[in-house]
C-alpha cells in the first residue's frame, strides 16, 4: 500500500517557498551591489560583483525550475496524486505487500509534466508556457552540469520568477505573497517587522526597473513611461523612518487632465487626491494628499516661510525671532514647529506670525508662539537673552494676541 501521499497544497506550497527562496536571493544579491557602490564609490567594480555572486544566482535560478515542477505536481495531483508516479512496471514489489512510501517509488520525468497536466486539467496551460519552461529546464540542466557556465543578471532571474509566479501560482498576486512571506521572515518571528512594507515596496520597484515597460504592465500594472507618485496608504502603513524613502508606485489610471484618482499597483489602494500646486517653490509637482505633495513628498503645512526670502540682515535695525507653531498633537505630524526669520521689529513679527495663520496651507496649525532670538541656539541658549512677545491663537475661526505669554515651553515640550 502506497503512504505518505503529498497533498495538492502541500506541493503547491513548496513551490510558492522556493520561488521566494530565489527571490530573495536575488534582491539580496541586489541590495549588496547597491549598498557597496554606494558606500566605496567605485562602480568600476560592478562587473567584478556580478562575477563573484554568480554562484548564489545560478542557485536562485535552479530554485525557479524546482518551483515550477512542484506548481505543476500540485496541479496534477488535484486530479490524482497517482498521476505523478512512474511507470507500475518500475514500481518496488514491496508496494502491493505492505506499506511504502510515495517518494520511495519512481516519479514522473518532469520534461512528462506539461503533458500530463494539459490532458487532464482543464483550462490546459498556453503554448508559450511550454516554450517558457523547456527553457528554463535546460538552463537549469547547464549550471547542474556545468558545460557551457551558464551567467545570469538579477533581472534575467527576477523576471524569470515573475512570469513562473504569474503562470503558475497567480490564485494569488506576487505582492501580496510577498507582504505575507516577509511578515514571516526570520526577523519579524521576533516582532522586528517595521521593515517589513518598506521592504515589499522596495523590491516590486527593483522589480520593475528589471522589466520592459510591456512586461511591467503585463506582471505589475505599472506603466514605465508614465509619472508616478507616492502612494499616501502606503506612506500611512509605513514606519515615518522607513516611510521617507519610498518609491513612487502610484500612477493615474487615466491620462485626464486634471485626474484625481491615484492607484497604487502594490496596495491595490485608489485615493482621491487634489491637483494644487506645491507650495514649495523648488518643486513642480501638483499632487497632494494627507497635506503632503505626492512628488517631493514635503509636507504642505511645514513650508512656514511664506513672506519669500528672508530680510538680508543689512542695518541694526533688524532683529531675529523664533517663531513655534504649534497644534493638537496626532500621529505621524509634529505638534511643534519652529521657523526662524528676521524682521524689523517687534510689530514686524507679530503681523508675520497672524499672516502666517491666514495662510490656507498652514490652517492645521492653531496658534503661533514668538520670541525674539537674541543669542544662543533657542532653546538651549541663555533663556535671559530670549524675549517672549506673546503668541497668536486660533479659535472657532478667531485669531486672537495674547501679549507676553507663549503656549510653547522649551522646558515642558522639549526642543523644536
């Protein structure tokens, strides 16, 4: 009697595990190459890199084929895991006397297993996938046997393990598996997972920088050729540490002028956004969600210097202030801020305090706290030689002067 017979998810399973097997070890492979040209500098050794983690690509490479055979096990065993066996005549006699196990009798040859999945699963598989899989068996079978030495490219390996994804283990998207993948990673086990939606990020757009704009498209929804944007669920779901140097994967589904609807191909998430301009003067960007400009990725309500370029300083008459504004604290925005700018007089920095509430950018911050800066670096310097003029507050749409006293206390909120 035949034991251990594998299960249709069990074979698939396995599949799905080498497949990120590879994957890792290709952006792993990536990763490297860019944090060593970052840090020493010296591109001229990029050849000299890809030569010397050729063998961990090879690997990564055999672990797609494996992956394949396995997709199309778990495929063929949903009709019946039998099917996966050997021709009877090659079986072991002990079979019909007592019990063996599945693996101890001979199996399917894997160049069989198109064959016998298109006959007996049905929609059968395109043509092209067999033109795709003959392929990759073949190179796998010239690193096994090392005769020609076969080279690979992490994009040649990254999109060889897309279209095998796509092809065979689609029920569920590659991000996604991704997302779930390094949520149980060695290091979220220990519950260091802030890394974790940053790095999925990160890798679907090394991803697309491997692919053709036809291929990024077909596997990814991204379209090379067209602006891309911050995703602001992304940004959201993100650590603020990790959230800063996100890749824009966020594209308007329709070339519209004036389009407000931003999709995002790895949170699958459409957000609504606006089409102001970008108060900040360097940037050209006009797409803004959450108060934050999609393009430069600069919060909206922290570009505090609206009077443009500050007074040159020329003339005794000019004074520096300190100016803390200030707001209802909530998360991932800063409850303080300061902005420093000089002004001819005390009367010069309160009016610039007041304009700058009016501003419609800066209608999240409530009130607005001012101090000649004398001397010293505010607020660690000598508080003698800092003068408190007294702050602004908005209430119910009112703004109100309150002389000599501020709602910022260096000592109680700490430094700005």
């Amino acid at each position: 009697m035949i034991i251990d017979v594998p299960t249709p998810d069990e074979f698939h399973d396995a599949g799905v595990n080498q497949l990120y097997l590879a994957w890792k070890i290709t952006m792993d492979a990536h990763d490297a190459w860019s944090i060593g040209v970052g840090a020493s500098g010296d591109a001229e050794a990029t050849d000299d890199y890809w030569r010397s983690v050729q063998p961990a690509l090879s690997n990564a490479y055999s672990l797609i084929q494996q992956a394949m055979e396995l997709g199309l096990k778990g495929r063929i065993a949903r009709v019946s895991p039998y099917l996966l066996l050997g021709d009877p005549a090659d079986w072991s006699p002990k079979a019909a006397k007592g019990a063996t196990s599945f693996g101890e009798l001979p199996s399917l040859e894997a160049s069989k297993l198109v064959a016998v999945h298109n006959s007996v699963v049905d929609p059968p598989l395109d043509p092209s996938f067999n033109t795709f899989w003959t392929a990759v068996r073949k190179d796998r079978n010239r690193i096994m046997h090392s005769a020609p030495r076969v080279t690979f490219t992490a994009g040649e390996v990254t999109r060889t393990i897309l279209m095998a994804a796509n092809a065979l283990f689609a029920e569920t998207s590659w991000v996604d598996r991704l997302f779930a993948m390094e949520g149980e990673s060695k290091f979220a086990i220990f519950g260091l997972d802030d890394h974790v939606y940053s790095a999925v990020v990160g890798q679907v757009a090394c991803a697309i920088e491997f692919l053709t704009p036809a291929e990024a498209i077909d596997l990814f929804g991204f379209n090379p050729r067209q602006h891309a944007y911050l995703c602001p669920a992304c940004f959201e779901a993100t650590p603020y540490d990790y959230a800063v140097d996100l890749p824009k994967l966020a594209q308007f589904a329709a070339k519209v002028p004036g389009e407000t609807e931003l999709s995002c191909v790895v949170c699958q998430t459409t957000t609504d956004v606006s089409r102001d301009e970008c108060v900040y003067p360097e940037c050209v960007g006009n797409v803004i969600a959450m108060e934050r400009c999609l393009t430069c990725y600069q919060l909206q309500d922290e570009h505090l210097k609206i009077d443009g370029p500050p007074n040159d300083g020329q003339g005794d008459a000019v004074y520096g202030y300190d100016f803390i504004f200030g707001r209802p604290r909530e998360r991932s925005r800063r409850t303080f801020l300061k902005h420093y700018q000089r002004e001819d007089s005390d009367d010069g920095a309160i009016a610039f305090g007041k304009r700058a509430l009016t501003t419609p950018h800066l209608a999240s911050w409530t009130s607005v706290s001012i101090y000649e800066h004398q001397s010293g670096i505010f607020p660690f310097g000598d508080k003698a030689r800092v003068r408190p003029l007294g702050h602004w507050l908005r209430q119910e749409g009112t703004l109100s002067w309150h002389k000599d006293v501020t709602l910022y206390d260096p000592v109680h909120d700490g430094p700005v």
